[in-house]
C-alpha cells in the first residue's frame, strides 16, 4: 500500500511548473479531492501555501537543499507562493540565506498586487526573524500585508510579533509603530480566539519581554488569560513566565507593581513536585549536583532519585542486617555441605558401575572418614560464629545431623544392593550391616 506522502511526493513531481527550480506549485482542490478523497491529509499538508516537509530532512535535504539549489539557479523567476514558502520556513527554522532573500526582492515589482494574505504573512515573517532581508523588502512586504489586513488571523498577528522581536534591522520606533498600528488592533479585536491558544499566549508574553512593549491593553490581556490557563503547566515554561515577571518588577520598567502576579506564579511553581526539588525558587537557579548530593538523605519526591550510596545504619537496623547475612552464610556451608556428599556418593556409584569393586569398597570407609570430617569443619565454625545463643538456629544444626546421618544410611543402603547385585560376599555384606548398626548406636546421644 502507497502512504500518503509518497503519493504527496509523486503528485508535486507530476505537476511541477517550474522543472528547472525543483519546486512545485501546491495541487488544486480538484486534484485534492482526486488524490485524497477520504483522507484528512490534505488538510494537514497540502491545503497550506506556506508548508514544507523540514520533518523530512534526512531524506529531502530540508530548506537548506532547496535554498542551494535556487542559488545555483538565479537566473529563473519565482512565484509568489514559492517566494513566500521559501522566506517563511527560513525565519522559522532559524536558516540565513541573504543571497536567497536578495534574488527573491529582485522581482518586487511582479509580486506588487499579485500577492494572498497567507503569502504576505510568510515573507514578512522571513523578513523580520531571518534578519536576512533589506529594509526595502520589510517595507514593501509591510504594505502588502496591510492590503490584506482583515484577513490575517489572530494566530498569524501574535507570529509576527514574535518574529519582530527577532529583527535587529529596524529600529525601536518603526517596530513599535507598525505593531501599535496595525498588529496590535487586531489582536485585540479577535482576543477571544487566542486567548485559549496557550502556544501563542506564550509567545506573545515573550516578545513582548524581548521588544519591551509594555502596553497596558495587551499585558494585561496576556497576563490575565497565563493565569487562566491551567493547561500552561509545563516546568520550564512556568520557571521563564516567573523569573521574566520577578526581572521586570526589580527594573521598575512596568507601568504597575508586579508583587502579585510573581507571586502567584511562585505558587504555581511550588504546586509542581517535578519542580521544587531541583529548582531553587526563592533564589530563582538550579540546583547543583552538589546541592542535591547534600540533601540526598530529604528526598520528598519520587523523581528526586540522584544515585545509589550507603546510608548509616542505627543499631537495629546493623543487627538486622548481621542477622540475615549469618543466615545466608549457615545456609551457604549447609549447600556446600551436601554438594560434597552428593559428589562422593556419585564417584563410588561410578566406580562400581564400571566393575571396579575392590576400589569402590577400599575407598568407601576414606570417604565416610573425609564426610565426618566436613561435618566437624562446620559445626566448629558454627561453634565460633554464629550459632551460640539462638534456639532456632540450634533446631537448624540437630536438622542437618539428621539429614547427614539419613544419607549415611542410604548411601549404604545402595553400597549393599549393588553388592548383592554384583555377586558380592554375604559374609562381608552381613559384617558391614553389623558396622552400620553399631556406628548409629554410637552416634545416638
């Protein structure tokens, strides 16, 4: 199945107008409906004049290619749409390309009157951010934009002052003329439609910061709809917004006291955990590693995990811990213990499954000799460690007695019934039944 950016991709490729440039103009509606008829992604990609695939740029090259290849190729003439594409995704994406934007200024004159709304905000937005423009291309995009003011957008309005904020062309006065003029106005007016766009908010309080317009009209607005919105809730966001507001309140520069809104974003701030424990709010800074280190042994927070360290022990909490650690040890020799046994158990059976019977009865009474001595080995060490004044561990010693005397008398128990089975001697095999007998009385205390 083709995805729909590969069809996206095709459909630009079938109808490129300018074969020469790369770059084709966005599909009819028509051609849309054709294409897509049941998918939103034409409305996500296609339907806006100003997109382009910057997502993309491992495979297409990003703005950058396409801003080289024009370059190369000055000499042909470019639309509007493709003018205005180009400019706006520089601005946005941060890229400097002063020879594009002066090829682009060369055909002014065919853009005058020829120009949406939608495509003025796009160069004026690559104007004003990229700093890569002429005053003379600001100016003439500014008149262009002004045709069509009425059908700019609140969302595009608070974009513009945000890219202005950016530009070092102009100076302080022409800035705050043209947004006191003509942006402003029309934020205000459709105020109801952004006031709940928490992205755009955002980025109207920073520009604002960044120009120092501080108009009262449009920061109370502003200020007033932060508050509201709970959703604005993201750390660093709210750190910004509460150090911006505490800076502006120390310079004296605002037209009223700030007291009260730093301190309610201070609230907020002390609200978040994911915040209190690596921010300093009172001193407005992180936290250092060190400061955190210090304060390891406070941790209120389950983000607050820093790394794994030793941490003093009381006196209850040393015994416990010796406690459970002579456990394991008694535990350890016990395994130990019964791994030998097994093992000398396994190369008799060996021995005499390969007929080797004077070797297996000749050794027999060693290794019974050598259990013993394992069995006394750690019953002196437990003598010396552990096991002196807990009953349990008492009733734990007299068990593995029993267990070791239990496989004593199994072990020869199997020596007798391979011995039978061999053709042993019934003399010797009664005799070493006697032996048995007489060392379990022996042992009984």
């Amino acid at each position: 199945m083709i995805s729909n950016f590969t069809k996206y991709t095709r459909l630009i490729q079938s109808l490129s107008n300018v074969k020469s440039y790369g770059f084709a103009s966005f599909p009819t509606t028509d051609q849309q409906k054709v294409l897509f008829p049941k998918s939103r992604f034409k409305n996500m990609i296609i339907k806006d004049d100003l997109h382009f695939p910057q997502e993309n740029k491992k495979f297409n090259g990003g703005i950058e290619k396409l801003c080289e290849h024009y370059k190369r190729n000055t000499h042909i003439e470019i639309e509007p749409v493709n003018a205005a594409m180009m400019m706006y995704n520089c601005g946005k994406y941060n890229v400097y390309e002063p020879v594009v934007f002066e090829e682009i200024e060369r055909h002014l004159t065919k853009f005058e009157d020829n120009m949406k709304s939608r495509w003025a905000f796009g160069c004026l937005y690559g104007a004003y951010k990229s700093n890569a423009s002429t005053l003379r291309g600001i100016k003439f995009f500014q008149n262009e934009l002004v045709k069509h003011i009425e059908q700019i957008t609140p969302k595009e309005s608070a974009e513009l002052v945000y890219a202005m904020s950016f530009n070092a062309q102009l100076s302080e006065e022409q800035k705050f003329s043209f947004l006191k003029t003509h942006l402003q106005p029309l934020i205000v007016k459709n105020w109801k439609k952004l006031e709940h766009e928490k992205y755009h908010l955002f980025m109207l309080f920073q520009a604002i910061n960044k120009l120092q317009y501080f108009d009262q009209e449009l920061c109370e607005l502003v200020l007033t709809a932060l508050k509201s919105r709970k959703s604005f809730s993201r750390g660093l966001q709210l750190i910004e917004v509460y150090e911006t507001l505490a800076k502006i309140q120390a310079s004296g520069s605002f037209y009223r006291d700030l007291s009260a809104d730093v301190g309610f974003w201070k609230d907020r701030l002390k609200s978040k955990d994911s915040v209190v424990w690596r921010y300093d709010i009172e001193n407005m800074k992180w936290f250092t590693y060190q400061d955190l280190k210090a304060d390891r042994d406070n941790y209120k927070f389950p983000e607050q995990v820093l790394q794994t360290y030793t941490k003093e022990l009381t006196e209850e909490e040393r015994i416990k811990k010796e406690a459970e650690e002579q456990e394991k040890e008694i535990e350890r020799q016990e395994q130990e213990r019964d791994k030998r046994m097994n093992d000398i158990v396994k190369e008799r059976y060996q021995l005499i499954m390969r007929g080797d019977m004077d070797n297996a009865l000749k050794e027999f009474d060693d290794d019974a000799d050598e259990v013993e001595d394992v069995d006394m080995e750690f019953s002196s060490d437990e003598e010396e460690g552990v096991i002196q004044e807990s009953a349990n561990k008492k009733k734990r010693e007299e068990e593995a007695r029993r267990l070791q005397k239990e496989k004593l008398a199994q072990e020869k128990k199997l020596r007798k019934a391979m011995l039978k089975t061999a053709g042993g001697d019934k003399e010797k095999v009664k005799k070493d039944d006697d032996d048995a007998a007489a060392e379990s009385k022996e042992e009984e205390p």
